[in-house]
C-alpha cells in the first residue's frame, strides 16, 4: 500500500498518466495545467500536477507551468474527495475547495478529467488514506 499524497504515491500516478494513451490522446485536443495545493497532511502542504497540451499529458510534484488552474484544500477535504466520502461538487459550492484560474479552460476540459480518474483509479486500490 502507498500513503495518500506520498511521494511514492505521486511516483505512481505520474506513471500510469504516462502509459494513459486515453490521456495521451486528448492531449493533443485540450491543453490546461492544473496544480493542486493540500494543506494541513501529515507531510505538510504537498502541491502537485496535471499538464495537458502539445499531445503529452503529464503528472508530477511541484505547481503547473504554465498553469491555468489552481485548487486549495485541506488534507481532511482531499481525503474525503479521494475516498468518496466528500462530493467534489459540493466540496467547491462549499468553499471547501478554493479554486482560482481559468475557470473555463477547467470546464472545456472536463473529458481529460474524466479519463483521469480511470487513472486515479487504478491508483487508489493501491492508496492508503491515513
């Protein structure tokens, strides 16, 4: 099991993003860079992304370059989208995640999110949430 957030946790998603040829693919349709921000986890604040665009889809530690999009949260709010317990739609009507950017490059790329979480599928089986 890898720990939620974790180095070897973000080394995983960044390979299966890699071997995504799904995401690939739509990296030569969409282009954003997300970073995600999560505060308050038992490392700190961990910051990581997703870079979409020129036809490569790319996952990995360290903020977006360049980045469209930015979302904050806390650990407690993470966890909870990740596991399901939170709904990610209400999370963001509650404020529970902060988002700042293009708000609309976000919404013209909801196809590459969704073939992220097939990604993150795969990858929470193996996830720890402690």
């Amino acid at each position: 099991m890898i720990r939620y957030l974790s180095l070897e946790w973000l080394d995983a998603l960044t390979a299966e993003v890699a071997a995504s040829a799904v995401l690939q693919s739509m990296a030569g349709q969409h282009t954003i860079g997300v970073t995600q921000v999560v505060t308050d986890g038992p490392e700190g604040t961990v910051v990581y992304h997703l870079q979409v665009g020129d036809g490569a889809a790319h996952f990995g530690a360290g903020a977006a370059e360049p980045e469209h999009v930015r979302m904050e949260q806390t650990w407690e709010t993470a966890v909870g989208v990740a596991t399901g317990e939170l709904n990610a739609q209400e999370a963001f009507i509650k404020g529970r995640i902060l988002l700042s950017g293009n708000q609309q490059r976000l919404v013209e790329s909801q196809p590459v999110f969704g073939a992220l979480d097939a990604v993150f599928s795969s990858v929470r089986e193996r996830t720890e949430y402690r």
